[in-house]
C-alpha cells in the first residue's frame, strides 16, 4: 500500500513550505508527492520560484511527483494557468476541478479529492478519461470506497487518510472578510493561521476550519483504525494532507503501520503525540457525522481505552 502526501493547503512562508518540502524528501517514507497551490491562485506566485528546486530535491530522494491544480477555477487567468499547467507539466497533473479536465484530452492524469467521484460509474468514466489513480473525496464510507475500487480495478483507488478534511470552498474569502479586506486587497491574512482558523458554534464548541476561501474540518481524519478494511476493500493508497506538525514523524508511523511494524493501537498512540491539540475522526467511514471518532476499544498499556 502506497503512501500518498497531498499538496499543502494553506498559506505557508515560501521558506517554511520550501522547508517543509526538503524535510520530506530527506525523511518521510512516502512513496509519491503532490505538489502546488491547490486553494488560492493568488498564493502560488510566493511558491513559483522554489517549486523546481523542491520537485528536483524530491524525485532525488526517490519520491513521484505529481502536480496539483486548483480545486476552484472561477476566472479567465485561473483557466489559462491550468491550460498551462496541463501543457507544460513533465509530471502527472493531479485535477481537482472537473473544468481541467477539457484541458487533458485523453493524456494520464491523477482525480484529486475534490472532484466528487462518488460511485463506481463516475470512477470508470473519468478513467475512460484518462485518470489513472483517483483519491476519493473524504466524505464516502467504507461500503462505497470499497464499491468504486471493485467497480473500476483499472485505477488506483486512494483514500483520505490524515488530515483536516476539505469539505468546501468558494468564490468568497472567509479571511479577509474576518480582517475586514475584500477578496481583491486581502493582504494575505491566511498567513496567519498556517492550520488553519478555528471556527466554533455559537456553543463554544469546534466545529470547523478557515482556510481563506476553503472550509475544512476542525476534527482530523485519521483511518489509521480501518486500515485491514481498507486494504481488504482495494484501496492501493493512502493520503496524508499536510498539517502544522511534524508530518515527517507522521509518515513514518502510517508507513509502519501499513508494513505491520507497529500495531493500531500504537500508531494512533504516536499521532496523538506528535498532533496532540486537534481531536481525531473517522465517522466518515462508518456512515456516521463526519467529526465523531468511532474507532473500537483497545487495550494500550493495558487499559481499555478507544482508539
């Protein structure tokens, strides 16, 4: 089972996303890397001089590359950047707004997790297509991951494993309008929250995450519990989705994990160390709201708490 790193979401220091790239290369146990400005065209001039340096320092270290396209195509530049990215690309392009795909014509492609592949009739359409892999938007459960890996053994079948899962995103920018910007003169105010901004009910409670004009959850993702489900379901792949901890450390316990070097009770154990401030989720996967953590009892130093 291969691991997967999705691009960063939100808004980095170029030095510190840079940084964070050449880490990866270095140490994490990933098999494939997809790289670029996903969210917000307007980010990715900070990114476009250290992109070259970061594939070439990846592929060295023996990673796939493979580049993300926006999520949201909404106006004429963003469409020519991605008839650009699509022309110019000597890597898979990872497409994550349907419009791009007018720009593939027939050439191998990647179906990022937001395109809503939700069934196993669009899974074969978009590899008549071309696709070739397909990470299945964070929001199916098991019966259906396990349905569209069946229905279309000629792709890849990829799942979101790790992360703050993407639920929305729109023409709006939610930051700028919290810093009293418009759109057009935000200033960059994303920058500010690198994990993304906590939004909480009018409860108190946390409930979800602000990343400029993208709406993920507060709650992490974390199938590490599902995982012989997964793989006895013919999943080939697992996506961990940056976060603002040491994702290095992360890849490694999921690598090890997936290769039985460290039991699930373990591994959730270690997540929970090195990304101690953010609650665990994987009601998604049971059919269940997706914020709720279902995973099974379990002994850890012996005693009995969930995973």
């Amino acid at each position: 089972m291969q691991l997967t790193l999705g691009p960063v979401l939100y808004h980095w220091k170029p030095d510190i996303w840079r940084d964070f790239y050449y880490r990866i290369a270095d140490e994490a146990p990933v098999d494939i890397v997809s790289i670029g400005e996903t969210v917000c065209s307007k980010r990715a001039p900070f990114y476009a001089d250290s992109l070259p340096p970061v594939v070439e320092r990846l592929e060295r270290a023996g990673k796939a590359v493979q580049l993300s396209s926006y999520a949201l195509v909404s106006q004429e530049r963003e469409r020519k950047a991605m008839e650009a990215l699509v022309r110019e690309a000597r890597h898979p392009v990872e497409v994550n707004d349907v419009s791009s795909l007018a720009h593939m014509d027939g050439k191998p492609h990647v179906i990022g997790p937001f395109v809503n592949t939700y069934n196993e009739g669009t899974a074969r359409y978009l590899a008549s297509l071309g696709a070739t892999r397909i990470t299945l938007p964070p929001e199916l459960p098991l019966e259906s991951v396990t349905a569209i890996a069946a229905g279309c053994p000629e792709v890849i079948v990829e799942v979101f494993a790790f992360g703050r899962m993407p639920l929305a995103i729109s023409a709006r920018c939610y930051h700028a309008r919290l810093h009293k910007h418009s759109k057009d003169n935000c200033r960059f105010v994303c920058e500010l929250d690198p994990d993304g901004l906590e939004v909480d009910t009018l409860k108190g409670e946390k409930f979800l995450s602000v990343n400029g004009v993208q709406t993920l959850s507060f709650a992490c993702s974390n199938l590490l519990p599902h995982l012989g489900a997964l793989r006895e379901g013919g999943v080939k792949a697992l996506r961990l989705s940056p976060q603002h901890c040491d994702m290095a450390a992360i890849a490694r316990v999921y690598r090890d994990a997936v290769d039985g070097r460290l039991d699930i009770p373990e591994a959730v154990a270690e997540c929970r160390r090195i990304y101690p401030d953010v609650p665990f989720a994987d009601g998604f996967s049971l059919g269940a709201p997706g914020a709720e953590w279902k995973a099974t009892f379990a002994r850890v130093n012996g005693v009995e708490e969930r995973l």
